[in-house]
C-alpha cells in the first residue's frame, strides 16, 4: 500500500472513532448504584427529574458536595454546582444550598419547612427542597407510585 492510501485510510479511521467517541454515553455520576430506577425525583410544578440521564454526566455526590446536572423533559437542565452557589453536603447526609435551572430558577434543598437528606447507611435521598418555580421537589415517597434516589456515596465514607 502506498504511503499516500495508507495516510487516507489512517485518516478515515480516526474520523469514525472520533464520530463514534461523540455519541459515547459518559455517566461519571454515582446515583443508581444497581441500575433499578433509584435516580428520579418530583416537582409538583416540573414532573420528573432524572438525575442520572442517559445523556450528559448526572449528579455525583461527594462528602462536601453535590454536583452535576439533573434532567427534566418539561425544564431542561438543573446545575447542582452552578458558579454563584451550589448544594453541599455536611459528610453526614445534610445536603443545603440552592441548584440552578434556566428554566425555573433556583432551587433550595435546605428550605425552611423541608431539606434534603442523605441516609449515610443505605444511600437514600429523603425530604424535599424548594423553588418559588418549581414548587416543591420530592426526593422519594411510598405512595401509589413509589420512587426515590439513591446514591452510592455511602460506601465513599471511611
């Protein structure tokens, strides 16, 4: 094969892994541990929020923080670690601060009459934070259509 064909088909080959990288799906996040639908909350006034997406990086907790973005089809992205503000976490599972969503403005996880919580021993969100747009936000319920989030955190601790 002459130096000329060799150089085109090398070419042609990093095109289509390049391609093929840009469609990859990257879940950096630590939400969902088993894959079972343990990633969804909801916003009286928003409906779901996926914060583990097939697309994008999803949410990762941290003992210091929260951070990533959460998806919702009737409100676009939520940035849990936007640039003014951020929620956080205690170490203990005391999530507070405020995630941003272009659509619905802020959201407050430690709002009075509510908060977000982590149980450190299972990984299971519990509570519900705030946004004067989104209303309020369950982060699980064992109602007629149970859901909850859940986070792999839990074992990060020492």
């Amino acid at each position: 094969m002459s130096g000329v064909r060799l150089h085109t088909v090398f070419i042609l080959i990093m095109m289509a892994l390049i391609a093929c990288m840009g469609g990859a799906v990257s879940h950096a996040g630590n939400i969902d541990p088993n894959n079972d639908g343990s990633s969804f909350a909801y916003g009286e006034n928003i409906g779901w929020l996926n914060l583990k997406p097939s697309f994008g990086t999803g949410i990762t907790v941290t003992n210091s923080a929260v951070t990533g973005y959460a998806w919702g089809e009737n409100i676009g992205w939520i940035n849990l670690s936007p640039q003014n503000g951020g929620v956080f976490n205690d170490g203990a599972g005391n999530l507070y601060g405020n995630a941003w969503g272009e659509n619905v403005g802020w959201i407050n996880f430690a709002p009075a009459g509510g908060g977000v919580t982590i149980d450190p021993n299972t990984g299971i969100f519990s509570g519900k934070a705030w946004g004067e747009n989104a209303g309020w936000v369950s982060f699980s319920s064992t109602g007629a259509a149970p859901f909850s989030v859940k986070t792999s955190w839990r074992s990060m601790l020492s």
